[in-house]
C-alpha cells in the first residue's frame, strides 16, 4: 500500500511541513472570515509587535496589519497574494531581526494584480517588519518554497 505525501495533496513541494507561529486572535478572526472551507494554514507569523503577521495557504499569501493607524473598519489591513501575483521575495538581515519584501503588480498601489493586468501595472512592494531573526527565517523559506514551487508547477 502505497502512501501519498499529503504536501503533494495540496499542490506544495514533496515533504513540506508546516511553520506555524503564533498569531494574535484578531488576526485569526480576520483570515478565517477570507478562507475557504478546509483550505488549510501552511505557514503563520506575527512580528514582535503583534502589528503585522503572515499567513499562507496553499493558494495564497495574506499579509495583516493590525491595531494602529494601519488597521481598517475591521481592525486590521489585510493583503492578499495570489502566488502568481508575487514577483519576488526577499528576506534582509538586520542585527537583531529580519524583514521581509512581497514583491508585486498593482494598478493603485494596493491591490495585487494577476494576468494581463499585472503586465499592465507597476511595479510596488509590501515590506513587513521586524520578525525575530530565526523564526522569520524559518517562515520566509517554507514561503519561498511554496512559492517557488507554484511559479514551476
């Protein structure tokens, strides 16, 4: 009897395993309200300040900004990648902490195009800061691989 990788199941590179780190109730309220019915969590972060967090599923990427200035109507600002709809990402070292860039298309500035909209668009970025050093780490590369792997497939 043969077993399937379920990393496979859900279209993510073989033997990929889930980083989960906390993230706040807010934000959990807000991402479950965008998910779809048994689309899983892969990847979840918070930044020291609980403000910003990530958090990917197999089809996509969500950014959140939460509490604040930032924060909208429901309390948090969030941003959804289509993993088509990143152009790159990048991971920069700070002394005690990383940041990490989502680079992608937009028509205005904030809404994350696909497509023939996205060859229309220009170029912007979504910078989120700071993450501890070895846990943004670990997040960012399960997120580059997913990435990677749905760019390829």
């Amino acid at each position: 009897m043969s077993t399937v990788d379920p990393a496979v199941q859900w279209g993510l590179p073989p033997g990929f395993q889930p980083v989960r780190y906390a993230v706040s109730d807010e934000v959990k309220e807000v991402v479950r309200s965008l998910l779809q019915p048994n689309e899983p969590v892969i990847v979840s972060i918070a930044n020291e300040g609980n403000t910003i967090s990530l958090v990917a599923t197999p089809y996509r990427l969500f950014s959140i900004r939460s509490g604040g200035i930032v924060a909208g109507v429901t309390g948090a600002n969030v941003r959804e990648f289509p993993w088509a709809g990143i152009t790159n990402m990048v991971l920069q070292q700070a002394a005690l902490n990383v940041k990490i860039v989502l680079h992608f298309k937009s028509s205005n500035g904030r809404d994350v195009e696909v497509g023939q909209r996205a060859r229309l668009a220009k170029a912007a970025t979504d910078n989120l800061m700071p993450f501890e050093s070895a846990a943004g780490a670990e997040a960012f590369q399960a997120i580059y691989n997913v990435w990677q792997h749905r760019i390829i497939a």
